[in-house]
C-alpha cells in the first residue's frame, strides 16, 4: 500500500509538474506575443524562467540580427565573475563573444545555460545561427538543484521570438529613419500604387498640394490636376478618344501619364519638366522624376522640385540686367555726349569745366554701381573683411549726414542722435555705407514731400538706428522681399524709378555680419527702416551671422 501510494504521489507531482509547464508556457507565449521592446521582452521572459525553474539568478544574452558578440539583454542576482575584462553587474558579463563562451562561463561559474539559435534554409542545408543564450545559477549556500526542464523545452520558440521581435524592432527602427528623411526633404515626394491611387505625401508635397495626409488615398489627376502640353492645333496630344473633347492642360492621365510609364515597365525618368496644379488652382511648375519601385505590385513615386522659387530668382536677375544696363547706359551716354561736346565745338572755360564735371558725376555714378555689384559678388563669396573697432555713433551719422545734405534733390535730413549715445562696435565704412544707402532710398522713394528723419536710441544692450521718410512708404506685403536681392517693389516698376535692388540687400548682409539684424518698420505712412548695432564692451561681441570675415584692428 505505502508503495502505491507513493506511486501515486509520484503521477500526481508528475502531473502537476506538466500542468506547471503548460501554464508556464501558456505565460511565456503570451510574453513572446505581447509585442513588448526587446528588452522589455528579455525581462519578462528572464523572470518567467527563474520562476518555474527555481533558480535565483539568471542572465539572458542575444545577438544582433546581422550577427556579433553576445550582448547582456536581462540579469538577475548575482556570478562570480571570472573574467575581469568583460564584467558586467553582478559579475555577468556585459558582452561575450559566442555561444562557446558563454558555455565557457557557465562552466567556470557553476550555472546552467542553453543556447537560442534559429534555423534557416541555405538551400540543400539548414543554416543554424546563434540567436541568444540563457544562463540559470543557484547560490553554493542554497539547496542542490535539479536539472532545468523548462528552458530546454522552449528554447526554439525563445529564439524564434526574440528574433522576430528584433526585427521588428530594426524595421520599426527603419520606418522611423525613412519617415524622418522623407518629412525632411524640400522636395515633394509622392507615392502612388498600382492603380495610380496617392498613397503617400511628404511634407513638403502636403504643403506644396495644401493636401491633408487625412484625404488619402486619392487619385493622382485629383490630387495633382496634372497638366498635359498642347500641340499647334489645341488639341492634347496623347489624349484617348474618351478626352478629345476636354481642353488642352485639363485631362486626366491617359497613356502619356508619366506614373503610367514606369509601372508599365519603363525605365525610370529623370527631370520632366510639367506644371501641376495646387490644391487653390494654383499652377505650380515643377521638375519631376519618376521610378517604380523595386517590389511588382508595390506602386511608383515621383520626386518633385518646386521650380517657383528658381524662376521667380531668374525673373529678378533679369530685372536687375535690364535695370544695371538702364543705370549703366543713362551715364556713358552721358559721358559720351560730353566728350563729343568737348571735342567738336570750341568751348570756353566755364562750358569746359561744365562738361568736365559732368564726366565726373557719371564716372561716379558708374564707380557706385559697380561698387555695389562687387560688394554683392564679396559678400556671396567671403570676401570683404570687417575692421572693427569702437567707434562714436553720433560722429559717425553726422558725417555722413553733411555728405548727403548739400546733394542735388535731397531733402531737409533731420538728426535725433543723444550725445551720450555709447560707442559701437563696428567697422565705420561699412556703417557708413549701409547709411548712404538707406539715405539714397530715402532721397529717391520719399522725394520732397518731407524731411528725412535719421534717428538713435540705446535698446536692450543695442543701437537702433532709423532712417525715415515721408514718401508713400513700403507695402506690407514687401516688407520682407525687399532685403532680397535683386529685388524691386511694385512702386519701383511703376514709376520706373532707377536702380539695381542690391542696396538693401547689401545692407542686410551688413548688418548681419556685425551680429545686428534690420527690418522695416510698421508705420501709417512713409517709410521706416531700422537696425541694430553691438555696443562696444570690453569682451568683444562675436560675429553671429553673414558671409564676412573679421580683422582685429
């Protein structure tokens, strides 16, 4: 009877034991399933172990998914550590180079340990790698353990699991990697799928198309309002029977759709140039390329450059060609007619001297047009170099105020300027020359219908310097463009008045390079611009911005 029973007792922990390690199991497919981070992941499962095997310390090691050393992922308790080089807490190592050293370890240490590894088809044989390795330890003190069970029962689904979650984890990754360079480029970048249906906008085409990511998928002729180019006729060419009776630019994508192309096989297109169509109607031309991508079935994408900015620079380069070659031709004209003058007729003294000084004012005149086109070219290329030193700001205005007072068409400047104003930090010339230039703008846009007011205040550590006029003033709409270069106002166009659109741009540049910045100001009538300048201190302000380099005095 007592061997019966014990029989018995026997089949029921047997039992009760199995019971155990389906449950065991049960938890840890639920872990592996959880989704959970890696290491997240390494944890949970390291616990789960040390739980149903007894065991009080543990560790548990995995590999990259390229390959490589072993690397501590979860630890538990504490092994002694047997090589010093590469002790990690508790004298786990933080690293091991392979499953043999891992063995290795345990052998040294006294603990229990298997490793996880995966099996691939290579073909005519199965490729085994080292995915992991897990390590159970018992204290010398504690009671003698049994053999684990559980561990080697599910190390293949440990290995299948944490290299799944790996993966996952490096794609996650990957998404995230595409995602950013995708929503940081400035080109549009659009991806359609098989059936030409948008899939994908990056920021810069949601913005370009005023398209919310929310609206997709849509078609690509919805989206992109593509445009197609008419032959001598009117009619579209490549248009199907269905279209013929659309106007030109306003079909929707027949056998000519470059998307079309490439996902019939076509190699990729480089550089088309066509114009869409924003979300407000607005025609957007652009330079498009084209590829399918590498999966069939996957869909094509269409890296867009916006070409709006690039043709609105080459609209004011030409603006500005015609307005220097105005500039230019008014004084050689001059110059020519003056030497002609002297030449031909018999002048006398007082008409020689008039023609004499009329060659000089249109030399001028052509010295600080081509002064000006320079300090754009040194500018753009680092080449002007600041010479910085204190100096006093109400001298400084005042002279180059009395330079303009007397100059022909100027009206009355008038001077706010403290005497205590401190010194600034600057290189004088330049100074002085972004003055002129403002001074001329003020002369040439405000005319005389009032004084212009030259002004100077100390501001947060700053000099503010104003020049204002009394003329119809800037729009608010330019406010900004106008530091552009090249740029030219509305007004300017209109009244045809003279000039090249590189005075305040130079000013800007300028200024910045001084570390102040410049801006218009927001006034009811007139024109106001103002900028700041460093105080001169002890510790010298370090240049903040713009394309020029600084020598000490």
């Amino acid at each position: 009877m007592a061997a019966l029973e014990a029989d018995r007792w026997r089949s029921f922990e047997d039992a009760q034991r199995e019971a155990d390690t389906m449950f065991a199991q049960y938890q840890l497919s639920q872990l592996l399933a959880s989704g959970a981070a890696v290491s997240e992941m390494a944890s949970a499962v390291l616990d789960e172990l040390l739980r149903h095997d007894g065991a009080p310390e543990g560790a548990l090691w995995l590999t990259p998914p390229g390959g490589g050393p072993l690397v501590l992922m979860a630890s538990v308790g504490e092994a002694p550590d047997v090589r010093e080089e590469i002790a990690g807490p508790g004298g786990i190592p933080r690293t091991l180079p392979d499953a043999a050293a891992a063995a290795a370890w345990c052998r040294a240490t006294g603990w229990v340990g298997v490793t996880l590894e995966e099996s691939r088809d290579a073909g005519a044989t199965f490729e085994v790698r080292t995915v992991g390795f897990v390590a159970l330890g018992w204290r010398p003190t504690g009671p003698s353990p049994e053999p684990p069970h559980f561990l080697p029962r599910v190390r293949h689904e440990l290995a299948i699991a944490f290299r799944a979650a790996q993966l996952r984890e490096a794609l996650a990754q990957e998404r995230a990697t595409l995602s950013a360079i995708l929503d940081g480029a400035s080109d549009a970048i659009v991806a359609v799928d098989e059936h030409r249906m948008v899939v994908r906008l990056n920021r810069a085409a949601s913005t370009m198309l005023d398209v919310p990511p929310d609206d997709l998928p849509a078609p690509c002729v919805d989206l992109l309002g593509c445009r197609r180019a008419a032959d001598p006729h009117g009619h579209a060419r490549g248009a199907s029977r269905q279209e013929e009776g659309r106007p030109a630019g306003q079909l929707r994508c027949g056998s000519r759709c470059p998307f079309e192309e490439v996902l019939a096989g076509a190699p990729p297109i480089a550089g088309r140039e066509q114009t869409i169509i924003g979300h407000g109607g607005e025609e957007i031309p652009v330079v498009v390329s084209y590829a399918r991508m590498a999966d069939p079935g996957a869909g094509a994408v269409a890296v867009m450059h916006d070409l709006r900015a690039a043709r609105a620079l080459d609209e004011l380069r030409s603006n500005f060609v015609a307005a220097v070659s105005h500039d230019l031709r008014t004084p050689l004209a001059l110059i020519s007619a003056y030497v002609d003058t002297l030449l031909g007729l018999d002048l006398d003294e007082a008409a020689r001297r008039r023609s004499v000084e009329g060659i000089g004012k249109a030399a001028a005149r052509l010295t600080a047009l081509v002064n000006e086109i320079l300090d754009v070219a040194h500018l753009e290329s680092d080449r002007i170099a600041l010479r910085r030193r204190p100096t006093p700001l109400d001298t400084l205005i005042a002279r180059v105020v009395a330079d303009f007072a007397d100059a022909p068409g100027m009206p009355p400047i008038e001077l706010a300027v403290p005497g205590d104003l401190p010194a600034a930090y600057v290189d004088a010339d330049r100074i002085a020359q972004v003055l002129s230039n403002l001074l001329a703008n003020a002369a040439k846009y405000g005319g005389a219908a009032g004084p212009v007011q030259v002004r100077a205040r100390l501001e947060d550590g700053s000099v503010v310097v104003s020049v204002e006029d009394s003329g119809e003033g800037i729009d608010p709409a330019e406010r900004e463009q106008v530091f552009e270069r090249f740029y030219r106002g509305r007004r300017a166009q209109r009244d045809s008045v003279p000039g090249s659109g590189l005075g305040l741009y130079v000013c800007r540049r300028l200024v910045e390079a001084h570390g102040g910045r410049i801006w218009v100001d927001d006034r009811a009538s007139g024109a106001s611009i103002s900028f700041t300048l460093p105080v001169a201190t002890t510790a010298r302000p370090r240049r903040s911005r713009g394309p020029v380099r600084e020598e000490r005095p």
